[in-house]
C-alpha cells in the first residue's frame, strides 16, 4: 500500500469521512479547539510519530478540523489494502482505479510497527474496496488485524471494513477469532439515495445484511455503522434509516455532516443545526442501540474509542466537540442482538 522513501515504509493514515471544506462558508458551529496540557503532550507525541515514521495522513492533507482533538485523545485510523479504491463513491475523496497493485505483503508488519510507535488507546483500521480480489480482501485485513493486536495487546481495535461484496463466506474468514472489539460498516446513506451517493455495487440492504451477518457470526464484537447528512435526505428518512439499522442488531451508531471533498463530488444540500442532531441521538437510544454519538463534527472513526470507552465506564470525562453522546444506561457491556422492532 506504501511507498519506500529512504528505506523506510509509508503508510497511509486516514481519518474517515475528513475531507476539505468547500469553498461555501460553513455554519458557525463548525469550530474546533487546540489541546492543552497532557492532551497537547500526547497530541505532539503522535505528531513526532508521524514525522518519524515517514506516515502519511490523509488527517493532515484533508484539514480535518478534528486532527487535534482525535490524536490528543489516542485514537487514530490507519487505511489498508492500497491508496486507491474500486469504487467510486461520489462522496468520498480517495481515488478510483480499476486494477490495484497487489497487495502488500509486508504491510500487516508495518502497520503494526506504526500502531506500535503511537501512544494509542484505539486505533481503527479503515480499508478501501478491493473487488479485484477473491476475498475482497478479507485474509489481508485479518493478518492486518492480528499483526497489530499481537505487537499492541492493550490497543482496542476497530475495523471500518468494506461490504466485501456481500460475501459472507470472506467475512466469516475474517471473523473467525478475530481480537476486533469492534466491527464497523457504514450504510453511507438513506436507502433512497443509494444510486445517487453510492457504487452501483453497494447498497444499504447489501450493507445491512454485512452488518447482520457480522452479528450472527461474532455476537461478542459490537457491530457499528454510520449515517451521513446533507446529501438530500429529509429528517424522517434519517430515522427510518437508524431504525433499519436498529432492526439489523447494530450496536453503536453516529451521525455527522457530509462535507463535499471538492467541486466534483456530491455537492452538500444542506447543514442541519446542532439541536437536530441531538434529537436523532435520543431517538438512537430510544431505538434500543447500545451508544450513539451524533453531531456536525461527528466522523465514523473519529475518536471512536471514546464511544467504546463509554461502553465500558459511563463515568469517562471525555468529549466529542458539539456532539451528542450517550450510551444506553441498560446495556451491560457486554455486546447483544437487539430486538427485532415490529
């Protein structure tokens, strides 16, 4: 997936969903604050490892009005598998090509020595398509996966993994003890604007189905999923969509606004108020999901271990700037199939 430079490996580091801002102004509550005290030390730690390491980051190259909030807190979401995808989302700024280079055999030893060199809590590995590919690529992510988890035991991980084409029998492979404490798929958007935002290949059913299936085979992995706003959605489809994905037994869910990576792509309909979000997160909990986080700054991966801290301490002090969070106060910390709504 990298490149060599001075003998030594690059890789590619993605925060999910950060793409640049528009040249249209941005509501006022798109505003983020520096870290201070042990956070900038931390903050400052990762950036070092960055340099040092000869990573690349799409964090830093995007903007990401997140960056310094998400690395301070020691989360960070590496991408697999290649620099460009199969796909071609129109919502997503990495690049499209037919035919990828092979994978990387050496990469699942240097993501782990990356992942190693970070002063991490969580950290996320995010994937691009590789329809090319038998398996889409489902052995790779795994020995990816496992590398990390045996070099940093006491890194919580979490894969933001593609549809794997509906494969089940690849997801099963990847699955199968696996150490992720968390499976993450997004449905991107409402199931009426799949043909609009999304490949032709991928839909919110196949999406749902991956994320049902993932259940079913590891139910002890919280399943994840995500929702962007400002493609052309209402407000009741945002429901209707979080409550499909509720009947699908997803665990956690977050909501954030799209954010167009360049003139180009998807252009963005509209820019929700904050109190909005805040309305479809205690819908979230209503709906019986295990925790939310929802809000304009809202990212699939960003700060994605705060959400699965607060699974496990309901007392963590943390914050996602300007967002709702919240994890349901009946949960047990331990991942369940929800009921299946009538």
């Amino acid at each position: 997936m990298g490149e060599k430079s001075s003998g030594v490996r690059t890789l590619k580091m993605a925060q999910a969903d950060s793409p640049k801002p528009r040249s249209r102004r941005l509501p006022d509550w798109f505003r983020t604050s520096l870290p201070s005290g042990e956070q900038q030390k931390i903050f400052l730690d990762t950036k070092a490892s960055v340099k040092d390491n000869m990573l690349h980051t799409v964090c830093e190259e995007a903007r990401c009005p997140n960056i310094h909030d998400c690395w301070s807190s020691g989360d960070a979401t590496f991408m697999i598998a290649g620099q460009e995808c199969t796909r071609g989302c129109r919502f997503c700024a990495v690049g499209t090509i037919k035919r990828p280079p092979p994978l990387d055999v050496e990469e699942p030893k240097h993501l782990a020595q990356a992942v190693a060199s970070m002063p991490l809590r969580h950290a996320v590995i995010t994937v691009v398509n590789r329809d090319d590919l038998a398996d889409s690529g489902a052995q790779h992510y795994k020995d990816c996966i496992d590398e990390v988890a045996k070099t940093t035991p006491n890194v919580t991980l979490e894969l933001l993994c593609s549809d794997l084409a509906g494969d089940v029998q690849a997801l099963e492979l990847l699955l199968k003890d696996s150490p992720l404490s968390v499976f993450a798929h997004n449905v991107e958007c409402v199931p009426r604007l799949d043909k609009t935002v999304r490949d032709h290949r991928a839909s919110f059913e196949q999406s749902l189905m991956i994320l049902r299936e993932a259940k079913r085979i590891r139910p002890d992995i919280f399943t994840k999923t995500s929702i962007m706003v400002g493609l052309g959605e209402t407000d009741e489809e945002i429901v209707q969509a979080m409550e499909l994905c509720a009947q699908a037994g997803v665990d956690l869910i977050t909501l954030g606004q799209y954010l167009a990576p360049s003139s180009k792509h998807l252009a963005v309909d509209r820019f929700p108020e904050p109190e909005l979000y805040d309305q479809w997160g205690k819908a979230a909990i209503d709906m019986g999901f295990l925790g939310v986080a929802s809000g304009p700054l809202v990212r699939s991966s960003f700060k994605a271990g705060y959400l699965y801290r607060k699974l496990h301490d309901k007392n963590n002090t943390e914050v996602i700037p300007e967002a709702f969070v919240m994890v349901n106060p009946n949960q047990d910390n331990q991942p369940t199939r929800l009921k299946t709504h009538n």
